[in-house]
C-alpha cells in the first residue's frame, strides 16, 4: 500500500545492499543503511541530472515539478539537493 515512489526508493535502497554489502562486504547497522539509502538517492536522482534541472534554493513547487521527472518523492528530492549543495538547512 505504499506510493509508487516509495516503492522505488526501497528497490533501489535494497539494490544498494546488494551492490555494496553482499556476502564479501558484511556491513550492519545504521552506517550500512545509510549507505544504502545514499546508492538509491544517486540511482534514482544522478547528480549531473539533478545539478543540471534544479536551481539552488528551489521553491515548493519547483522540487513538487521534479519529483515527476526523477518519479520520486519530494522529500527524497529535498534530500537529494541538500546532499548536492543545492538547499541549506
């Protein structure tokens, strides 16, 4: 019963588990799931993508526009553009 976007996200987060912490790279924790969840933000939402669409300090519904590009949510997006140097805090 999750939004199609979550749906994504957890693929790509558990692709990331996969990718990085498979039977060689045993890695527990919130370390391992941060990493996870930093592979799915780069997956879903490639840095020169984002860069290159998003303007630094974005508007609501600048950041609601791009969530339908990348099909994810608007606060992954948020994530993802604070991560690029494109939001503060």
């Amino acid at each position: 019963m999750k939004p199609v976007e979550r749906g994504r996200f957890d693929a790509a987060h558990e692709l990331g588990h996969l990718v990085m912490h498979g039977s060689d790279h045993q890695c527990t924790g919130p370390e391992a799931e941060r990493q996870a969840n930093d592979f799915a933000s780069a997956f879903l939402m490639p840095a020169s993508s984002v860069l290159g669409r998003m303007p630094a300090g974005a508007h609501v519904d600048q950041v609601i526009s791009g969530k339908r590009i990348w099909k994810v949510s608007a606060m992954a997006l948020t994530y993802r553009m604070h991560d690029l140097g494109l939001l503060t805090d």
